[in-house]
C-alpha cells in the first residue's frame, strides 16, 4: 500500500515537473511583418494625402485668413451656443423619457415608447424641414382666446433647429438613460425604500449618481454628435459655421478653401469637448474597475 502510495506521489510530482518545463519554454519569436506592413502602409498614405493637398489647387493662404474672419467666427459662436441648447433639452426630455417608460404607469410607458418609435423613425434633416415649415400646418400657436402667436413669427430658424435636433436626439438619450438606471443594482433601491426615500429621492440620491458612469460615454458621444448635426441647420438657413462658409464662397468662389476653414473650428471645439468628455468620464467611474 506504502509503495502504490510513493508510486502515485512520483507521478504527480513528475507531472508536474512536466508542467513547469513546459510553462518555462521560450515563446517563439515572429518577425512582427504584420505590424511593418501596416506602418508602411500608414506611413505611405500619409505621406500620399500630405503631398496631394499641398500640390492640389488650394490656396491655404485664403484658408488662413478665413479662419479667424468675423462671418466664420460669429458661425462659430452660433455652432456652439445650438449645441449647448439642443443637448439641455436633449438630456432633460431624455431622462424624463427613460424614467417615463421604466414606470408602473402603462399610460405613461406607452406615450414614452410612442414618442422614441416616432423621432427614430423620421430622419433629422426631414425634422428639421418639418419644424421649420410649421407655419402651413398651424398658423398660430397658443390657447385661442387667452394667448396665441402667430407660428411663423415664432419658428426661427434657431427654434425649429434647437426642436429639430434637441426633440430627435432625446429619443435616443432616452433608451441609454434607461439603460443606465436598469445597471444599478436593485438592492440599493429597496435598501432606500424600507428607510422610507421616495421614488423621487431615489432617483436623485442612489440611481441617478450610479447610472451616471453607465450614462456619460454614449450621452457625450451624443454631445459630440449634435456639434456636427448642427450644419443641418445650414438647410433651413440658420447662421451656423457651415452655413457663414457657404454663404462666403458662393460669392467668391473659393470653395475649398472656405469648407477647410470650417473644418478647422470643428475640429477644434472637437477636441476640446472630448477632454472634457473623458474627465467627466474619470470622475463619475471612480471606485470602479
């Protein structure tokens, strides 16, 4: 019996041995050709673009001075301030949307779903056309009798951009604020409910301060987004970045020139809101791995 015992412990002393040896082997070293190749092929296209927009019949000299000129400038300031006010009413209706359709209200869930289904559905450009051209479906907006405006007077082209946008992309803010409420954990929401928090306490005091690491990325990814959704306002004539460009080379001619410097301040305030973006981000996610 001793012996089949001292038998069995030599084999798996020798297995393991094995084991060991064999973790301990030298790894293979490839020659890394798939990491050159694509350097080479990075290098290249670079090089390719760079030199094709330097000998290409721009004259960046004219980009330049359009740059810092008062009509792009003031396009700029338009740009930002839409953007601004388009994602407050973004991330207002959108919240008031997710809690909406995460209620035990079924009335109040089916007007949620309905709305998303809707403003999903209809392209943002078509939105904004229809916003703008209000006017011939409603000639006035109010209460007859007490207070009515006349809707063309009332729908600038800011208004039918900041409703246009803003009313659209809350119904995508929506479902990733829903999403964000659904990830905290259930526990923490009944331990609030027996020290007697209501629901509105709750929201604002244990899920809202949680969902928001959940929440953050894809809303700034939507921040982001809306910065550029902004020149489809150039549609319906509001006085945007896009919109100053075009208005500027359709007297001068100087297209390209004007379309870079455009892109320039996209690019811009870009990567500024993105740093912006991944601090929030860094803060909100503290204690998380």
């Amino acid at each position: 019996m001793d012996t089949q015992i001292s038998n069995t412990n030599k084999r798996h002393a020798a297995a393991s041995q094995n084991r060991v040896e064999t973790a301990e082997l030298p790894k293979s070293h490839k020659p890394p050709w798939g990491q050159w190749l694509t350097a080479v092929i990075a290098i290249f296209s670079v090089v390719f673009l760079v030199v094709s927009f330097a000998e290409g019949d721009v004259n960046w000299n004219t980009t330049g001075e359009y740059i810092f000129s008062s009509d792009i400038l003031v396009g700029l300031v338009n740009t930002v301030w839409m953007t601004i006010a388009a994602m407050a009413l973004t991330i207002s209706l959108g919240t008031i949307l997710a809690i909406m359709k995460i209620a035990d209200n079924k009335v109040l869930q089916g007007i949620s779903t309905f709305y998303i289904w809707i403003f999903r559905g209809i392209p943002q450009l078509l939105q904004l056309y229809i916003w703008y051209n209000l006017a011939l479906v409603f000639s006035n907006i109010g209460i007859p009798g007490l207070l009515s405006v006349e809707t063309q007077s009332f729908i600038t082209p800011a208004v039918a951009t900041i409703l246009g946008l803003g009313l659209c992309q809350a119904a995508y803010t929506a479902e990733v604020v829903r999403a964000g409420i659904l990830s905290v954990d259930k526990g923490q929401i009944e331990a609030a409910a027996t020290i007697g928090m209501a629901y509105p306490q709750q929201l604002a005091r244990i899920i809202l301060p949680q969902a928001m690491r959940v929440i953050i990325p894809p809303v700034g990814n939507y921040f982001l987004t809306m910065v550029k959704l902004t020149s489809l306002a150039s549609a319906i004539q509001f006085s945007e970045l896009l919109y100053n460009a075009q208005t500027i080379y359709f007297v001068n001619g100087q297209v390209m020139e004007l379309l870079f410097a455009a892109a320039f301040w996209y690019l811009i305030v870009i990567t500024i809101l993105t740093a912006v973006q991944s601090r929030i981000e860094k803060y909100f996610s503290r204690g998380y791995a």
